[in-house]
C-alpha cells in the first residue's frame, strides 16, 4: 500500500478527501486537475488570494538576500514591515511584537496584559476561541479542547458572549484582563449585539482593564473594515492578529499600547523565529496588495452580494436554519449535521469550512469575484437539495 499524510501523522485534524496540487486567487486544484471554488482560503489565511504575484516576487528577492535575521540585530525588510503594519494599526497601538501564530500571538498579549495590570484574573466570552497552547487554551471556552490538559491558567471567568451584565457582575478585584473576539469564529460566525463591542470598551476603561482584541479571523478587511473593531469604532488596548498577515507565511502579530509595552523588560519575551526577513517582506507585499487592490471595500461590496444570496437560498431551503456575518466572514447554519453537505460540496467543486456539527463556515480570498460567488451558490443550491432529499425534507 502507498502510505499517505495520516500514515505519519498525529491523528489531530479533521481531513478532507482532497490532495491539493495548486492554487490561484479563489482557486484551487487538485493532483488529479480537479477545480474547486476556494471558500475555505486556509482557514481564512489566504486573503488576498492564493499566490499573489507581488508576494511571490517579494519572497523570491528577499530569499536571494537573506533568510535569517535575528531580532538580535537589525534588518531593513522588517522595519518596512514595522513601518505598513504601524500605518494600518489601530489609533494609540504603535507598539509591536512579532511571533509566529495566532496562538503565539495570544500568549503574548496575555503575558504583557498580566505583567501591566498585576492581576491575573481574566475574563474571556462563552464560544471564545483563541488557541489551543497552554495560555490560549485556558480563555478558549469549548471544554473538549480543554479537559484533558488542565491545571491550565488560575482565575479565567467566562461569561456569556453579547450580555454586558454578566461581564459587569464577573469583575472583581482579581481581574486585570477582558479577550473578545468582536466577532466569534470558530463558534460560527456569532455576531455581537448592537452596542456590545462599544460597551466592553467603555467598561475597561472604567474599570481599567486591559482589553485584548483577538482578530486573528476577523482582521486585515475580512468583515469590510481593516479591523472588526472599526464597525463600531472601538480599539482595543492589545490587538492579536495572524492567518493572513504575510499569506502563508507563519506569522503573528502582537499590537499593543505604549504604556502596556513599556511595563516589559528584556528578555521578558522573545521568539528566535520572529520578525525573520522572509516573512517580513511577504507581510509587507501583502499589505501593499490589501491597500493597492482596496480588498476592504472589495470585501465589503462581494460579501454583501454573497450574504444577499445565501439569504435568498435560506428563503428556498427549509434545512437552512440561518445565515449570518459581515463582509467576507459568512456562516450557514443547518438544522442538521452538514458532513454530507460539505462533501458533497467537494464532489461539485467547491470547497467550504465547517463550525461544530451544524455550522458551514465560509471564509473565501477577499479576491473572490462575483461571477464565483453565484457560481458557488449555485452549487450550494444543488447540494442542499440533495441534503433536503435524503433527509425528506419538504417546503
């Protein structure tokens, strides 16, 4: 027998039948040449599209100059990288820590937020997602990642996504720290009360806490704003960010308040592989193809067209039980388990994500045109009318 990848592997990831060969922009295709309509975008990492020329160029030249740098010493890529992620940063975040990953870049924010506030209590949100590292995982709220790695962190509270309440009743003279996603993504695209995201700020500052703004999903234009704090113009004290800062690149993003960083001292935190030229210089054309391209408003204009139809299909199929989200951050949520809908969806070339059992998760390249949109809608539509006869359902 020919072995494959789950040969090797940890038995970790849930795996889909499909070996991908190549990609472009919305695009993908399989080792057989198979073509697939890209809504999964890696996770949400492939944002501005898949092998975007400018990033190849920039990796390709930069590779021929120098692949290691040490944040030990000074390199011109990363301060150019440095200087694009300072021009799009929140007001008041003009300091930065490089690491390699949304979860790296969490455990960051939460070590500079305890060493500031001198409190380790924190408070994090039902359906909070944040990584699974030790730090990560101990505000990440889904106990089955959870329960067999505990002592995690001491003093997390969680409490429910979107009542300001029960955030105001959790505070307490142990709680230096709040971490929200403005929207949830792993738990499905949950979107937050009107007011919500505005009131946490207000209540931080009042109480001074430290607030952590986890957009790792939802940053860099995925809800139609640079940041999803914009749609309700807040800013956090720290903000996360990774996926598809450097377009595949590993990398995370650690923006934080002056007088937050000024509280760390050297040698405090590091990371031998942060900040390293190749990546910078791919964050930097990723940044310039995001502004050059204006892929914000592209996924404010194509993410509203998309919601239009999955709302028009929710209209057509009684199996649909919601549709929901901004921008190019969508969800569909059955009212059955969508295994088969997502396979299905593979064997009609189109490639689709998935949040708990019931949750389709659609988080496409902001490059994605039109003409792909409805191309997967009508897929969508296809396969949830298989769906709706093999489980008898009927308008």
């Amino acid at each position: 027998m020919i072995p494959n990848e789950d040969s090797f592997l940890i038995n970790l990831y849930q795996r889909f039948p499909v070996t991908v060969e190549r990609a472009q922009g919305a695009t993908i295709w399989d080792a057989d040449g198979k073509e697939y309509i890209d809504c999964m975008g890696g996770y949400g990492v492939a944002i501005i599209g898949h092998c975007n020329k400018d990033v190849i160029k920039a990796i390709t030249l930069q590779m021929n100059k120098l692949m290691v740098c040490h944040m030990s010493t000074y390199n011109d890529s990363r301060l150019q990288f440095l200087s694009k992620l300072n021009s799009i940063a929140p007001e008041n975040l003009s300091r930065i820590f490089f690491s390699n990953s949304g979860a790296e870049s969490i455990e960051a924010a939460l070590k500079f937020s305890r060493k500031f506030s001198q409190k380790g209590g924190i408070i994090s949100m039902y359906g909070g997602y944040h990584g699974k590292t030790f730090g990560a995982l101990s505000v990440t709220y889904n106990s089955k990642y959870r329960k067999s790695f505990n002592p995690l962190l001491e003093g997390i509270k969680f409490v429910p996504f979107g009542d300001i309440s029960s955030l105001i009743d959790a505070i307490d003279e142990s709680i230096g720290t709040v971490i929200l996603e403005p929207i949830q993504g792993e738990s499905g695209i949950i979107m937050p009360p009107d007011g919500y995201v505005k009131a946490v700020r207000e209540i931080c500052t009042e109480k001074k806490l430290v607030l952590i703004f986890d957009e790792i999903q939802t940053g860099l234009g995925r809800t139609g704003k640079m940041w999803a704090g914009q749609n309700w113009t807040t800013a956090p004290d720290i903000m996360c960010i990774a996926k598809g800062i450097a377009s595949g690149i590993p990398t995370g993003v650690t923006f934080v308040k002056d007088e937050i960083a000024k509280c760390m001292n050297l040698g405090e935190h590091s990371s031998t592989f942060a900040g390293n030229p190749i990546t910078c210089s791919a964050g930097s054309a990723t940044i310039d193809t995001i502004i050059k391209e204006d892929l914000v408003t592209k996924a404010s204009d194509t993410g509203t067209y998309f919601k239009k139809n999955l709302i028009e299909l929710k209209e057509k199929h009684p199996i649909i039980r919601d549709v929901r989200g901004m921008g190019m951050m969508l969800a569909l949520e059955s009212r059955f388990d969508i295994r088969d809908i997502l396979m299905d969806g593979i064997r009609n070339g189109l490639l689709m994500l998935y949040s708990g059992r019931t949750i389709i998760r659609l988080l496409p390249p902001l490059v994605m045109k039109k003409e792909q949109v409805s191309r997967a809608i009508e897929i969508m539509d296809k396969i949830l009318s298989l769906e709706e006869k093999r489980r008898n359902v009927k308008n």
